[in-house]
C-alpha cells in the first residue's frame, strides 16, 4: 500500500498515481452511476480521497505536463514544445490492461489482488 499522500507532496512522477488521482477527483465531481462506469475502480475512500479538488487537478496538470501527454502533435518537430513521452509512461502504457489496473489499484490504496481482463 502506498504511503498517505501529504499536501507537501507537491508533483505526481507515476502515471499510476496519476490515474487514481483522476479517478477520485471523476467519482466526487460526478458521483452515482456515471462514476460507476466512469471509474469502475473506485471503489470507496482511496488515499487521495482526503485531498480537495483544486488540489488533485492542480497535481495532475503538472502530471501532464511533465509527462509528455499533453503534447501538441499538430506543432512541427523541430519546435521545443512538442516533447516525448517520459520513459516511465511509454512503459506504463506497454503493459497489458491487467497490469495498469493493478497498479492503479495500488496508486489509490486498495489492496491489490489479481483481476480479470473485462
């Protein structure tokens, strides 16, 4: 289990931590059945529960940031505004579905156990 986030943790460097951020932030915003499918795994109060809203989207603007994803692909190559993947989120991104949501999973607090593809 990862350890209680602090407000002194100042940036997300994991995707993983990054998709449970993200979907505590989806289940209070919009809550009932949407949530339900939005963010399935969200099942009760994760270690970023405790953290308000304009905190998690200040953390996971950072994320994007930093992390490559929010690139502009339509901006010519050799302009230093359109930035790679970090390595560690190409990585994530090659593991198969399982993997990812165990690792969110983890990311969020619950106790990880082996889950089936759905």
């Amino acid at each position: 289990m990862p350890e209680k986030r602090t407000e002194d943790d100042a940036v997300i460097r994991d995707i993983a931590s990054a998709i449970a951020a993200g979907k505590c932030w989806i289940a209070r915003q919009w809550g009932g059945p949407l949530a339900d499918s939005a963010v399935a795994d969200h099942q009760g109060e994760c270690v970023w529960c405790e953290f308000d809203g304009d905190y998690i989207i200040g953390r996971l603007e950072e994320f994007n940031d930093w992390s490559g994803l929010t690139r502009v692909e339509y901006v010519d190559p050799g302009d230093p505004l359109l930035r790679p993947l970090r390595g560690s989120v190409e990585s994530f991104m090659a593991l198969d579905r399982v993997e990812q949501r165990a690792l969110v999973r983890d990311a969020q607090g619950y106790n990880t156990e082996p889950l089936a593809d759905s």
